[in-house]
C-alpha cells in the first residue's frame, strides 16, 4: 500500500499533472466563489473540457476543482453573505458577521486555513482507508451490489432531502430514464421511438449538464441581472495568525473526524457535514454564547468539516463506484468518458489512475490555499459578476458539452429538456442529487440483478430465495427498510414540531 | 408554470437557441444568444453587454477550438 501511494506521488508530480491540479483548483476557487456556481455545476462544465486529456490528467484536473470549489463557496458567503455553494451556509453564519465588523480579512484567511487541514486530513483518510475498503469490496458478488445500489439510493433519498417521499420518488425518475436504451444484457431496445441517438441511452453527461446546469440558469434568470450595489468590502490582513488558530486545534481535529465520516455516508454531503460540524463545536465550546456573532471557532468548525468531506466522500464512490452525493456523481460522470467503470473492481484494476489521483488532492488542497492568500484580493472581486452574465455563460458552456461528447445535435435537445424537469423539480422542492444516481447506477443494479435471476434459476430458487441465502444481503435490505422507517420518523417528528429542516441540495 | 415572465422568456431563449445553433452555428448563434439573454436580464450599459459577448466568445474559440479542439455544432454560418 505504502509502495502504490509512492507511486502515486510520482505520476501525481509529473510537471503536466501539477498543472492540472493548479488549474483546476484555480478554476474551482473562482467557480465555487461566483454566487450559483455550486461544486456540483463546476464539474459538470468544466467534464468536457477534459475529453482529450489522459484519464489520470483528467481526474486530478476534476479533483483539483473539487477541492478548490468547496472553499471557493465561502469566499461570497463571508464577504456578501450570499452563499456560492450550499456547502457555505453554514460558515457564512459566523463568516459574514466578522466581515460586518471589519474583520472579512481575518474570516477569509481563517476560513483558508480551516479548509486546507479539513481537506488534508479528509484525503490522509481516503489513501489509507480506501485501500482496505477495496479489499472487502473485492468479495462482493451480483445480489449484494444490487442491494448496495438499493440502499446507497436509499440513503441518498432519504437522508439528503426535506421528505423522504420526494427523494425516493427522484431517485425512481432517474433510474427510469436510465432504462431508455439496449437493455444491459439482451440488447433488447427500450423507449428508444426509433431515435439512433437513444439506442445508447442518455448520456451521463447530458443528463448531469441538463439537470443541474440548465435548471440554474433558470434559477438565475428569476432575479435581478444585475446588483449595483454591491462591492467588496474591505478586507484588511487576512493571516489570522498561529496562536490564534492554535487556540481551537481541538475544534480542526473533531470536525475534521466528523467531517469524513458525514462524507462516507451516502446522502449526506459538505453541506450537512458543515452544519454538523458547526454544531458539535458549539456544544462543546467554551464560548456557545459567541456563534452567530462573528465567532471564529464556529468558520473554522463548518470550513475544516466541509472539506473534509471531499476525502470521505470519494471512498464509496472510488472502491464501490457508487457516488454518495451530487459532486461525486458528476466526478464520476467525468471517469464514466474515460473509460473507468464503476465498480467493486475499480480499485483493484485502475489503481495506478486511482493512487495519483488522491494523492493530487493533497496537491490541489495546497494549490488552492496559495492562490487563496496570494490572490484573494483579486479572486474576490468574482462574487461582483452579475447573475444576468453568468446565467447566460452557464448555458453556452452547457451547450457545448452535451454537444461534444458524441458529437450529436440531439443531446442539445435532451439537455433541454432535462434541465426544464429539472427546474420544474426543483420548485417543487424536489432533490436532483437522486436523479443522477439513478442514471449512474440505473444500468448497474439491473446488470446485477439480472446476473442474479441467472444464478437463480441455475439454482433452482426463486431470486427472493437467493437474496435471503446470504447474510450479507439480508443486513443490506435491512439497512435499506430501516433507512425508510427512520426517516419517516424524523418527518413526523418535525411536522409535529411545526418546523421544516432546510437541506438544500448538492 | 411559476408565472415568473422573466424565466418564460428565459425559457423561451433557451429554446431558440437550442433549435438555431445547428442551423446557423455555434459562434453566430452564441453571440446572438449571449447578447440577447445578458441584455434581456438587465445588464446595462450596451457596451458592456457587447463587450461581454466579444470576450466570451473569444474565450471560447481560443479554449475550445485552439486549445481543446472540442467539437462544437457547426452550421451554415459558422
């Protein structure tokens, strides 16, 4: 293990692969910095621009705006306190306060610091638990990967939305448009209306720029264009100096831990880890009665736990293929045009992409702290882009991605078309996120479950038979049934409480 | 739908553009879209709305076509 990881840093400080990982977290911080520009929608856009790199190139470039977008969505929380990424609500709390008292310089410089340890220490966890995940993951066969795809859909249904009910019914609308297209092993065509472009089904990609980047545009266009009030504050020092920081060590390590471990859990994303993150701190704090009002430890507390989850969400998503959350899913978008399957044997066969690509995070979380304090100053200035600019640009780059992955005019119209259910989805408070799990793992779970019914029948037994026969799948279905019971007892609970939980999406 | 008329007429770009950019091409097309939307969503002064355009279009010939050589929709136009 210690050998691939050295490996890994070799090809990961190639001088082109260096620069990969600069650009795209340069890319990333701008990104996630513009107001509606999430980390999820960043990816999606920036997917084509890596069609001709190799694929390892083109992970560390993807991984690097990852990273770089996920504290980049601070930057417009703490200055204007309009969020670039959900994953900011929770720093801007406390970030933006500082601002109002002059101190946006030592909130910016403390919220860089935070996520350059959250981030590490997440990816110091990714390269040494990854690799003993894979290995467990190795003895997984069709029937219990059927039943992780159940129950990760499950989670991601029912834990990353306000009502299980609507996520569980997203993630049923994307495993449905997964089945348009050659059934997985007769080739048997499905909802195809004798249209040559849907024999393959749709594109991941298509699917992943329609609904997420199309849907903002309109999202965008709801507002004003253009705010000419606003400007950037000033923003004075931004180090916010050693012993300052030093002072809630405690506080980076616990939300580092926590941090992680919330992006392991399919469903919960770098938006709900922040808030947890911000919360565990407050209640072990020696200063509760300060967060709210401008409280250090509560930036530093969401910041270190949003990025952290970055390393805890790839485990899944690198050592089963299954993508705990909307970022995730777009980065696998993106391994899906390289040729990566996902899949338990991912690990076990593209290895030599996989180590340098995690070691890259490490790369890209530097990269992403230098540019941070070197060229704030300048970088700040992207939250002043009008919604009426962005808008706009979104969809051209739109455009030119779901063109270029097959060369086909008839995926313009397919994103289109996406991206309205998608924006009609969202007004209805529907979450998006299962809907591109479905169409990733759509095909999977049905490769499986068929493989399942011929093992089945070679049996002799039914395929309920089959999947009670071992005990694996039956603690994976019990999972899957105490996922849904747990979550429509929380709902009642709120409801009785008279209040709605806000979970935005990505 | 929302009844918001300012997303009705977004939409309603969005589906001209879609339909226009394999007839005409994507350059043209673009630059008549961006224009159009950016100035539709109240970006004023004129200049600025067509040096936007001018700049994104640019920038996306010189990365997508020189850089990247990304396929990009053509038509009679360009």
């Amino acid at each position: 293990m210690i050998e691939s990881i050295l490996d890994g840093f070799l090809v990961a400080l190639q001088p082109w692969n260096i620069v990969f990982a600069f650009i795209g977290a340069l890319l990333g911080v701008i990104l996630g910095g513009m107001p509606g520009i999430s980390a999820t929608l960043g990816i999606a856009l920036l997917v084509p621009v890596t069609f001709d790199m190799s694929t390892v190139g083109a992970l560390i470039f993807l991984g690097g705006v990852y990273c770089g977008a996920i504290y980049g969505g601070s930057i417009s929380g703490i200055l204007i306190n309009v969020p670039g990424t959900p994953a900011a609500v929770a720093s801007m709390l406390d970030g933006y306060e500082m601002t109002r008292q002059g101190r946006g310089g030592h909130a910016l410089g403390t919220a860089v610091a935070a996520s350059l340890v959250g981030g590490q220490i997440g990816v110091i966890v990714l390269l040494f638990l990854a690799p003993i995940v894979a290995m467990v993951a190795l003895e997984i066969r069709s029937a219990e990967f059927f039943w992780i795809v159940v129950f990760a859909m499950t989670t991601v249904g029912a834990i990353g939305s306000d009502s299980a009910l609507k996520g569980l019914m997203s993630g049923m609308i994307g495993l449905a448009v997964a089945t348009v297209g050659m059934h997985p092993m007769t080739g048997t065509l499905r909802f195809t209306f004798g249209e040559p472009a849907l024999y393959e089904g749709i594109p991941v990609i298509v699917g992943l720029v329609g609904l997420f980047s199309i849907s903002q545009v309109l999202v965008l266009c709801e507002g004003q264009g253009m705010n000419t009030q606003l400007k950037v504050p000033k923003l004075g020092s931004m180090w916010p100096g050693f012993r300052e920081l030093n002072r809630y060590r405690g506080t980076f390590f616990r939300s580092s831990v926590l941090g992680t471990l919330v992006g392991l859990i399919p469903g919960a994303g770098a938006d709900i880890a922040a808030f947890i993150g911000r919360s565990e701190a407050r209640r072990r704090s020696r200063e509760p009665e300060q967060y709210g009002k401008g409280s250090m430890e509560a930036v530093i507390a969401s910041e270190v736990a949003n990025n952290a989850v970055v390393g805890g969400s790839l485990i899944p998503m690198l050592t089963l293929g299954i993508p705990g959350n909307a970022v995730t899913a777009a980065l696998l978008g993106g391994l899906l045009i390289h040729g990566l399957i996902p899949g338990a044997r991912l690990f076990e066969d593209q290895g030599d992409i996989l180590y340098p690509f995690m070691v890259s995070l490490l790369l890209a979380n530097l990269f992403f702290a230098v540019i941070a304090f070197s060229l704030l100053r300048y970088i700040a200035k992207v939250i002043l882009v009008p919604q009426g600019i962005i808008a706009p640009m979104v969809m051209a780059l739109a455009v030119i991605g779901a063109f270029s992955y097959r060369n086909m005019v008839f995926d313009i119209y397919i994103m289109l078309a996406l991206g309205l259910v998608g924006y009609l989805m969202r007004k209805a408070a529907f979450p998006l996120a299962p809907i591109i799990l479905g169409i990733i793992l759509g095909p999977l779970a049905e490769e499986n479950l068929d493989r399942v019914f011929s093992l089945a029948s070679a049996q002799d037994i039914s395929v309920i038979q089959y999947f009670f026969s071992r005990w694996i799948t039956i603690a994976l279905m019990a999972l899957t049934v105490a996922t849904i019971v747990l979550s429509i007892v929380r709902e009642v609970r709120f409801r009785r409480l008279g209040q709605a939980e806000t979970a935005p999406d990505g | 739908m929302t009844g918001n008329p300012r997303v009705l007429i977004s939409l309603f770009l969005l589906t001209a553009y879609v339909f226009v950019v394999p007839v005409a091409g994507f350059f043209v097309t673009t630059g008549a879209y961006l224009a159009a939307h950016i100035a539709f969503l109240g970006i004023r002064p004129a200049w600025l709305v067509l040096a936007v355009v001018a700049g994104a279009l640019i920038f996306l010939y010189l990365v997508f076509i020189q850089f990247l050589g990304v396929p990009i929709p053509h038509g009679a136009l360009y």
